[in-house]
C-alpha cells in the first residue's frame, strides 16, 4: 500500500509544461516539503489548495530526489481534458489517460512511420528499468 497523505500547497515555485513544483505542507508536519503535480492527471494546483500526496518514495529514502506526487487536487477534484486520441497511457490504473500517439493514424506525425521500412543502422537499446541505462551507456561507444 501506497503512503498516502492530505496536505496544502504553500507555494508554487516553478512550472513547465505538464508540471507543477510546489511546497506542500503535509498535515502533522512542522515543514512543508517538496512535490511535483502531473497537470495533465491532476489538473492545475493553486497555493491554499489541498492535495493528496504520495509520499511513498520519500518515506522509503528511495530516489526520487525528495519528491512527493500529487495524486487529486481535493479542492478540485473534477478534471477534465480535451485531448484527442484513443491510445491509453497508464493503463489498468486510477490515472489511465488517452493520448494522441504518433502511431495513431489521426497523428499529423503519423506518415513519418508509416512510410518507414527500417531505421538506417540506427542502434537500438531497449530496457525496462530506469536502473538498466547506466549499464547500456556503458556499452556504448
């Protein structure tokens, strides 16, 4: 089971496209913390609005860089996206979205592999795991 915790965000300090960094001051803690909220599964977040976080991660000292994850915005939980697509993207979970994939005959990008019939001798490496790079790097020269 996942740690789950109820929290309000104090403030957003930075913000690219498709996240939010914020400070979260968890409930019972003394200092908020850090945490990224995914826009495109949660919806905009705004200081004062309270949020379940994921704080799993953290909790277990694993490497995230001290991050939590915004699960809902609890002020706002209704979200609704205007994507196109009908490709799934973290399929079978509570935050399955569709996505407009380039594999998707819809996708303005679509021809590009379509028409293709081999990747030139381009090298491939293909792993599962984030922790399978540093080896694959290593072979590569």
């Amino acid at each position: 089971m996942p740690y789950l915790e109820v929290g309000e965000v104090v403030e957003i300090y930075n913000e690219v496209v498709g996240a939010q960094f914020i400070r979260v001051r968890v409930e019972g803690a003394s200092e908020p913390t850090d945490a990224i909220n995914y826009t495109l599964l949660t919806g905009r977040v705004d200081a004062g609005d309270r949020v379940l976080v994921n704080t799993t991660a953290v909790h277990l000292g694993l490497g995230t860089g001290g991050y939590h994850f915004v699960v809902a915005n609890l002020t706002r939980p209704t979200v609704h996206r205007l994507e196109h697509g009908h490709i799934m993207k973290l399929r079978y979970t509570p935050h399955q979205l569709n996505v407009l994939s380039v594999d998707a005959p819809e996708s303005p990008h679509h021809s590009v592999l379509q028409d293709a019939d081999d990747i030139a001798g381009m090298p491939v490496i293909i792993g599962e795991l984030h922790s399978m790079i540093a080896p694959a790097a290593s072979g590569v020269k």
